[in-house]
C-alpha cells in the first residue's frame, strides 16, 4: 500500500470507521425505503441519494461523525451492523 511508504498509518483506522458507518447507514435505509436491491438493479439511486442528502449531506461538516451518524440512523455507532454484513458475505 502506497501509504505504508509515506509513513501515513492513519488512513486505516478511517477505513475501518467508514466501514463501520456505511453498514449502519445502509441498514437505516433499508429500514426507512425498504428493500434497495430492485432499485439499485434497475439503475435508479434517487431515493438513496434523496435519503443521503436528507440525512448527512446537507449537514455537510456541522455535526461531528459520531452525531451525524446517530441523528441519521437512530442510533449509536453500533459494530453488529457491520459484523452481520461480514457473517452474510462469508459464511453465507
């Protein structure tokens, strides 16, 4: 990885987190549009994107990350939403 050379280790710690939010907040979703899966095969992402904005972009930096993400999702950062998709993807 490019960023072991420049002595930038903080990057992986961001990657993780990111993780971490984008299953929480895809899982919110769910809950609030329903099932994404025949939108996303039909190549129509407005309602992801109208909930996106609603929720965290228009927000832009007011919120520091572990707020935004509570006041999107309802909740805490929470590691089991991320822990499920892992369970999901490689144990079936």
């Amino acid at each position: 990885d490019v960023h072991w050379s420049c002595g930038l280790f903080g990057y992986f710690p961001t990657y993780t987190l990111g993780n971490l939010y984008s299953a929480q907040i895809h899982i919110a979703m769910i809950r609030e549009l329903g099932d994404l899966n025949p939108a996303i095969r039909r190549g129509e992402f407005s309602p992801m994107l109208s909930w996106l904005r609603d929720k965290i972009h228009r927000h832009g930096r007011f919120y520091p990350g572990p707020e935004l993400l509570a006041r999107a999702t309802g909740e805490e950062l929470n590691p089991d939403y991320f822990l499920g998709y892992l369970e999901k993807k490689y144990l079936g």
